[in-house]
C-alpha cells in the first residue's frame, strides 16, 4: 500500500489559479466520489481545501499520480500541462512528512498558525462521511495530529505568530493615522472575518458593520462586538460609508466589483479606501487594485507581512522537524509491516490460520475418541498431545536438518521462541 499527496499550495501557483480549485466544506463530499470514481484504483482519498492550498491526499497499492493530476485539471478547467508546473506529487515517507507538516503548521504562510488543523480535521471528518477513509488514509491523519499536537505542546513554533488578520491590522495602522476613528466593515461571517473583527476590535474603532447573506449568522458575530449587521445586497448603497473592508465568503465569484468601488470613491470625495480580500477565489475584482484611492491587498500580498519575526523561531522549527522526522519513520514502519510482499501481517495471519486449523483436526479426533468410549482425560491428553507435536514438528526439524554454520543460529531461535517462560512460570 502507498501513501500519496498532490497538490498546490500560495508557495507553487498563483491565487487566480488557486482560486480555480477552491472547494467549500460542502463540495468535498461529491468531489470525492467523483476523483474516486475517475482514478481507476479507486484509492482512499481526502480533499483538503483552505485559502492556501488545495490538496489531495490517497492511499493504494500504487500512487495514481497521473489519473489524479487529470481529474484535478479537469475539475478546475484547465489544461493538465498548464496544472502540472504548479503541482507537488509526493508518495510514501515524502508524503506523509508533508502531511505532518501541514497539520504542525510548518507549511502554513503564517508559520505555527493553528486554523490548518482543525481544517484538516474537518476534511478527514468529510471523507470519512464519503465512505472514501480507510485504514491507512486514516491512520495517516491521526499520525498527523498526534505529530500535531506534540509539536504544539513542546515547541514554541507558534509563539509570537502574526495571523492573516493580525497583519490586515497592522497594514490598516500604517495607512489610518487614528484605527479609533475608522469605520470598518466586514464581509462574511465565517472563522477567518470572526479572526479579523476580534483584532479590529482591540482598536475600538468608531464603528464595526457585519454584511453576510443571511442575517441570523451575521446577527449572532455582530453581536459579540457591538457591530451593526447589514444584508449583502445593501452593500453596494452603503460601501462609501466605511473607510476599511475585509472580506472573506465562500463565494465563487467577486461579490464587490470596480463599479461598486468607483462609485463608493465618489461618494468619498477621493478619501482613501483601505481593503483586505482574504477570499479564494477573490471577493474583490482584481481591478479595484489599479485605484488610485484604494489600498487593495490579498492573501497573497499579505505573506510579506506574516513572514516577520519568523527567522526567531528557526529553533522551534527544528525541534518541530525532529518530532516530524520521528513520526514518519513510525509511521512509515507501520505501513511496511501491513506491506503483503514485505511485511509480517500475512505472516501472522497464515500462522493463525494454521493454528485454527490444527486446533480443528485435534478437537475432531477427540470427539472420535470419546464416541468411541474414551474418557474425558484420555480425549484431553490426546488433543493435548496433538496439537503440541504439531506445534513442535517445524522447530524439530530444523534443529536436526540445519547446516552446522548454522545450527547454532537456530538454536538460539528455537530458545527465543520456544524456551520462554510463561507469565504464571515467572
């Protein structure tokens, strides 16, 4: 069996082409029966989806690398030429270090960032749901979190983090000279805009205002932070209104275009617009950028930013690749002993077999003894006798046909297996 991941990631494609293969949690379930369904091995398969990256990780006999790069350009309308420079393929010991990695928060762009594990949870819990987790996929993931959380509680790697919203803030502050005087608005109302608000919030700015789809939800995050909630059809009225804008919705297309931004601009009379689009794919069209007034940046813009102050935590990290470097030989060792041209599981389980099977032929010939008048003690001591010269005959022939080079290596064997003592013997 072999352990396999693909994907790509902010550090190997572009957000517009990662906007391309952005899945909401909701989309996975599908996905997945259909990357199944196209890969002819039908592999144990996960889809994990966040702003980041998109990556799919599979377990089976051979690593479909191919089939899945096929599906994965067809999914997001591409050609797979155009896909595979952007692409990682990784299998086995690469593959599972990637995952652990991932769940440590060592691939995040904001290093030692803790959304990324409960993501992955969240994408194990839904392939699981799909019926497309089996053993190894899924002791692949609990490995990764076990790694995970050693990392967590025995480094520092994520001390000191500067979080996406954490640096959406910072970047405001450099623009406003006063955040207690800005109105602010947010776009959403998912984990990353609830991250985004309690940072703002720590401003006072003069106001907050929550736009979401469908009020209830918006209602119960603006509640927490004395915000007002707004319908995101009133958005375009109302834009002019706020000095500063975060959005982040699971919307596949832009939801705040140029026209709306220009328009905005006007009622402004030129004051400066500070934007934040923390969306995969974008929620801001990318022309908004070219505005002379309009500070636009995305997740993208945003690494720069988070990357500070990371070159204090090298330390942490190397303690965290050690704890990473330990999990994947476990983990590995464990996929080589359930490997069936390599690994003991097929031995054990011919050993039982046979056990199972002396133990039948014996009890057979003691039910025969006892039809045939035998007392309990003579059946008994006959089974008995059975099944030890059945377990005995292998060793004794090996001692007495082995080469004399190396009769004395299977005598210490023979010892080692047959010469222990028992727990009550002890």
């Amino acid at each position: 069996m072999s352990v396999w991941a693909l994907g790509i990631n902010h550090t190997t494609a572009p957000l517009d082409l990662r906007g391309r293969f952005a899945f909401a949690l909701e989309q996975i379930k599908p996905k997945l029966a259909s990357l199944r369904a196209a890969v002819p091995t039908h592999p144990e398969a996960a889809i994990l989806s966040t702003c980041n990256r998109t990556e799919i990780y599979g377990a089976s006999e051979q690593a479909p690398i191919d089939h899945a790069l096929g599906w994965l350009a067809n999914v997001g309308g591409v050609d797979a030429a155009v896909l595979r420079p952007h692409v990682y393929a990784l299998e086995d010991a690469e593959a599972a270090r990637h995952a652990f990695r991932v769940a440590s928060g060592l691939d995040s762009m904001v290093l030692g960032e803790p959304q990324i594990l409960g993501q992955m949870k969240s994408a194990v819990r839904v392939a699981e749901e799909a019926g497309a987790l089996g053993t190894t996929l899924n002791q692949l993931f609990q490995r990764s979190f076990s790694v995970a959380k050693e990392v967590r509680s025995t480094t520092e790697i994520g001390a000191h983090s500067i979080s996406m919203a954490a640096a959406a803030v910072r970047l405001a502050a450099q623009l406003f000279e006063d955040l207690s005087q800005v109105r602010v608005l947010f776009v959403g109302a998912g984990e990353m805009i609830e991250l985004a608000a309690t940072h703002f919030a720590a401003k006072s700015p003069k106001s907050m205002a929550i736009a979401n789809r469908t009020l209830d939800r918006g209602e119960r995050l603006a509640a927490r932070f004395g915000a007002e909630v707004m319908r995101l059809a009133d958005l375009p009225e109302r834009l002019h209104e706020f000095d500063a804008v975060v959005s982040c919705t699971a919307s596949t297309l832009p939801i705040i275009g140029l026209g709306a931004v220009e328009s905005a601009l006007k009622q402004r009379k030129r004051r400066p617009m500070f934007m934040v689009d923390l969306a995969v794919p974008r929620d801001i069209e990318p022309e908004v950028q070219k505005l002379e007034d309009v500070y636009l940046y995305t997740v993208d813009d945003l690494s720069n930013v988070v990357q500070t102050g990371q070159a204090n935590r090298q330390a942490a990290v190397e303690q965290a690749e050690a704890i990473i470097d330990a999990g994947v030989q476990s983990f590995m060792h464990w996929l080589l002993l359930r490997d069936p041209k390599r690994g003991v599981v097929p031995v054990i389980r011919r050993l039982q077999a046979q056990a199972d099977q002396w133990q039948g032929v014996e009890i057979a010939r003691a039910r025969r003894l006892l039809a045939r008048g035998a007392t309990v003690d003579e059946a008994l001591e006959a089974l008995a006798r059975g099944l030890t010269q059945k377990m005995l005959h292998g060793a004794l022939a090996e001692l007495q046909g082995a080469d004399p080079d190396q009769r004395e290596a299977v005598m210490r064997t023979v010892e080692r297996l047959f010469l222990r003592s028992s727990p009550r013997e002890r």
